[in-house]
C-alpha cells in the first residue's frame, strides 16, 4: 500500500456542484495532514491545515478520519477558479518532512 | 517581503553536465527541503535539512548533492550521475515545531 493515496480525477463539475476528494495514508502514527492546491505549472500552496475536529474556510470544509485513516475535502458551490490540482500532505514519522499524494485535478466548468 | 526565492525559473543543461538549483527564504524557518515533481506525479522528496551543516536523504537522493551552509540558503546540485535530471524542482521552508510548509515558485530544469 503506498503510503499516501488520492484518486488523481480528473474531477469534471459544473459550476456551483459540490466536489469531495478522498485521501488515505497508510502510516497510522501520523499527526499532521494538509490540503495543498497547485495550478497548472505553479508550485503548490497551502490551502488548509486538517485538525482531528475537522475545519471548515468559507466554501472549503476538511475532515480528518483516523480511524480509517483518510482526510477529506468538501469544496461546495465550486467556481470556475477553484480548477486546479488538489494535493493531499501527511506528516512522516521521522520527522517535518511531508509525503505527499500525487494529486486530484478538478476542473469546474460553466 | 518574505518568502521563498528559486533562481532560475528556467534551466536548460546539457547531458553530463552537473547544475546548481539556488533557494533562498527569508523567512527565519529552520527546516528546508528539495522535491522533486514529474508530469502527472506527486512530489518526492529529495533531501531536506532541519538545521544548518546538517542534512538528510530524502527517497530519491541518488544524483543529487546539497549544502545548508547558512539558515537562509539551500541550494541543490543535480550531478551528472542523475539519470533522468528533467523535471519541475520545488524548494520547501518550515518553522521549528511546525509542518506546515511553503514552497518556493520552483526551478523547471531541462536536460538536453
């Protein structure tokens, strides 16, 4: 099982849908997870952070599940700017270096 | 205003030639770290440090040398020992304690 996995999409919605992306990581000693978003050619940024009580940024909403060891990410009355490439970030246990996924795309279409 | 420079934007090499990736951040972070991206891939890591003189191999170090001489500055060299040296490198910055990270604009490098 590799150790952080995300269906890479791509994601095609219509403007204004509702679109959630799926991430499981295989390390269950895991601590920190994020959502980082990366246009096309561009190097990713930090969308949100992913707390055990989850965490909602206006139309954004991530959720943690350690129990089936995935994090989530609701992205509701989606907009044409919000097409991108989604990655997905886990905490190693060694120490601060992140693992990341290899990406969803989204394209939100009018 | 702070943050995390790469220079250049655009790299072109010829084969068998070894390269230097700069990065620099202003930022006061602690921790740096090199990835690797590929088209359609995620990011891989390639070596990081935490703390000046010191550094780690990340899981594709093979190829790849670098030196965390000053707090501020990380440069990569890309050796011609790298098989396969064309890709979109990303430089990393975070705080002590903290993992969230935060990229430089990255460095395409082209291998002719």
């Amino acid at each position: 099982r590799k150790e952080v996995e995300q269906d890479p999409g791509p994601f095609n919605v219509p403007e204004g849908a509702t679109v959630a992306f799926n991430c499981t990581y295989s390390n269950s000693a895991s601590q920190s997870f994020f959502w980082y978003r990366q246009d096309c050619r561009k190097e990713p940024k930090l969308l949100m952070s992913v707390y055990s009580s989850g965490n909602e940024d206006g139309r954004f909403t991530a959720q943690l599940n350690r129990a089936s060891q995935y994090i989530s990410l609701l992205i509701r009355d989606s907009k044409l700017s919000d097409s991108a490439t989604y990655l997905c970030a886990v905490n190693t246990q060694a120490g601060t270096a992140l693992i990341f996924g290899k990406g969803t795309t989204l394209s939100v279409s009018s | 205003d702070g943050g995390i420079t790469q220079s250049p934007k655009y790299l072109f090499r010829k084969e068998g030639q070894n390269v230097t990736l700069s990065c620099e951040q202003n930022l006061n972070h602690d921790a740096m770290y090199w990835y690797r991206q590929d088209p359609g891939q995620g990011l891989r890591l390639i070596y990081y440090s935490q703390i000046v003189n010191d550094f780690q191999k990340g899981d594709i170090a093979e190829g790849y040398s670098v030196s965390r001489e000053k707090k501020e500055s990380f440069p990569l060299t890309v050796t011609s020992a790298q098989k396969n040296p064309t890709a979109f490198y990303l430089c990393a910055s975070t705080l002590r304690g903290s993992h969230e990270q935060f990229f430089g604009p990255g460095t395409r490098l082209t291998v002719l």
